[in-house]
C-alpha cells in the first residue's frame, strides 16, 4: 500500500493542521494543499500526521506543543512530507538512517502550506529508501498557478525524471562536526570512490557566513507571517484581556514558545527602520555572494557532500540557529539537497533526480 504521513505544516480537511503550536491547536482547514491533492489523486493513501516543532524552525521537532516529534511512524508507511523551514526535517534523516530529499525551490507548490521562511522554505520528502523517495518526490513535482514561484512544469518534471547527468566529481566541504558523523562522510566517500567517483575537499569559505544571514532572512519572514496569529479570526485566544491590545498581547505570550518568540523578536529587530540596511539587506547581499560561491563550485563539481548535523543526537542547550550552519546553505539558494546515510547532498538547481541517483549509489540500492 502506498501510504504516507503527512507532518503538521501541510493543510488538510480530514483532520487539524496545527503548526506544533498551541497557536493553532484543533484549527482545520477548509481545503488541502496541492501536494495532497496530487497524492491523493496518484491513489496514495494519507496515514496520517506527524507532529513538527513550532513552525518547523526547531532542531529535531523538541518544541512541539502536543509532544516532541517522532520519525518512528515513517518506518511503517511507504514515507511523508514534511516542510523543511530551518533544515529540521534533514537533521532528523540523519540521526535516524532515513532518506529525505529538500527539492530545488520551485518544483514543487508550497501552496497550502503554513508559511514561515517564503523565500526558502519548501516540501520535502522523507522515506526509508531512495527509490521511494523519487517515486514520491516524482508524484509532488509540477507547475501549479496558485503558487507564484514555481518554474515551469517541464522544468519541474525534468528535475527529478529527466536526463541525469553522471557524477564523476564530488567535493567535500570540510565543516567541524564529531567523530560519529566524520565516520558517516568517510564511509560515503569510501563508497563513492569505489564506484569511479574523484572526491576532493575545498575550504567552506563565504558559504560559512550562509547561516548567519539565514537567521536574519528566516526570523524576519517568520515575524511577518505569523502576525496574522492575533486571538481573532482563529487559533488560541486568551480569556485575560479587557482592551484589544492585552487580547493581541496575551493571546500571542501564552500560546507562543520561548523558541518562536525569539525569533519574533530576532527578526523585528532586523526589520526595524536602524537595522533594516545595516542587517536584512546585507543578508540579501550574502544570499548572493553564496548562490554565487556555489556556481564557482559546481562549475568544478557535479555535487558537494557536507554534514546535515554537527552530530548525532542533540542535548538541552543546542541551537537551531547555530546548528543550521550545515542546513543554512541549500535553505538559503533554493539549491536541491539529498540526505543519505548520515550526510547531505547538494547540487546546482534542477539536479534533483542526479543527487537521488548518487544518493543510490551510496546506499548500495539496486546492488
């Protein structure tokens, strides 16, 4: 059976989308997004969702109002979608031997889903292998006009089931992580070798800067979409208020976490009228110093390979925002990336169905 979870970013009629937030406990949509639509409409069956961190900007999904998220359901069903805002869905492939793949931004409609990060965020898909997961991500790609920022529908389609080009070239990105995951690198460097693929390793250079400017871009986006979370049309409101500011106020104190509120906050701040140049544009000027670091590279390169976690299980204390240093760059270019195995794949944009083709090849899959 064809079944698949979805997680708690992605809108549905048959049951509450809530945004792992108190925010939006119990809210249910009135229509389902178009990646539903074209599940659905393939014969695939909705299992079910998946809890997500608050508004998917957390680590592993530990800031989750109705309980901390849980992979474990995705190993029983075929896979799921899950909206990849702060790499949070990546991270979790990693420390749990699943496959997910971030699709070049624009192949596949956000439409429908809960918007944080616009200019960065999409649907990814998370399965236990990499044939399920280009059979899913195959099924979810395609033009939709109700999402503005998507490429053409051949575009769409050839990225993932077009012509492949062959990987004879991979670079690796030396970035600090612990043993645990340095030993995943070696491996898939080990395997990759083994197949007639040349690795070499290049410096992070400005890519290192990617996080620092995602934080900006996120949190500002972030603060933006979710003032439309005011106590009044829907979602939590507070029963202690007696004017209209302390309903805002209290409603949004008592049903927000600590994680979201920074962030909120974090990214007023970078929109404020004496940071807007100083902060938020030159973020916009990063973003394109890195697009352009990556054309440098893969002008050399067919794909680079880089940690998806600085290791492998997290404790009390770790940061979202310092942690994203390894997820920051595919977030912050739109460019495709594949985590297998413990690590990330990254390519130019459209070479989704490539990086799924060395994803195969570093998971033995088909030998």
């Amino acid at each position: 059976m064809k079944n698949v979870y979805l997680d708690q970013m992605i809108l549905t009629t048959c049951c509450p989308t809530n945004a792992g937030s108190k925010m939006l406990e119990s809210y249910v949509s009135l229509f389902n997004a178009t990646v539903v639509e074209k599940l659905t409409a393939a014969g695939y069956e909705i299992a079910g969702k998946l809890p997500v961190g608050e508004f998917a900007i957390d680590l592993v999904g530990e800031t989750c109002f109705h309980g901390k998220a849980d992979a474990s359901p995705l190993r029983d069903a075929m896979g799921g979608l899950s909206f990849d805002v702060n790499g949070a869905p990546r991270r979790v492939a990693a420390q749990n031997d699943l496959v997910f793949a971030k699709p070049t931004y624009g192949i596949v409609s956000r439409f429908g889903t809960i918007p944080v990060a616009c200019s960065g965020e999409c649907v990814g898909v998370t399965a236990k292998t990499v044939a399920d997961c280009r059979e899913i991500l195959s099924t979810i790609v395609g033009k939709d006009e109700r999402d503005g920022t998507m490429h053409a529908d051949d575009v769409c389609q050839k990225s993932v089931n077009g012509c492949q080009k062959s990987v004879k070239r991979v670079a690796v990105i030396q970035m600090e992580a612990d043993d645990q995951v340095r030993a995943h690198l070696e491996a898939a460097k080990t395997e990759m070798a083994a197949n007639g693929i040349e690795i070499c390793e290049i410096d992070a250079g400005v890519i290192g800067a990617a996080y620092a400017a995602w934080n900006m871009l996120m949190c500002a986006e972030l603060c933006n979409n979710v003032s439309r979370y005011d106590g009044i049309k829907y979602g939590y409101r507070t029963k202690n208020y007696k004017t209209l500011d302390e309903l805002y106020t209290n409603s949004r104190t008592e049903a927000f976490g600590l994680t979201l509120k920074s962030a909120i906050l974090y990214g007023s701040d970078v929109l404020s009228t004496k940071n807007y140049m100083a902060k938020y544009d030159k973020a916009l000027r990063v973003r394109r110093v890195v697009v352009e670091a990556f054309a440098d590279i893969f002008a050399k390169v067919d794909a680079v390979m880089l940690p998806a976690c600085s290791k492998m299980s997290y404790t009390e204390g770790d940061s979202p925002f310092v942690e994203n240093k390894f997820t920051a760059p595919a977030s912050i270019t739109g460019l495709p990336a594949v985590v297998i195995k413990g690590v990330q794949l990254m390519g130019p944009a459209f070479s989704d169905g490539t990086l799924l083709d060395l994803a195969r090849v570093i998971a033995k899959e088909g030998k």
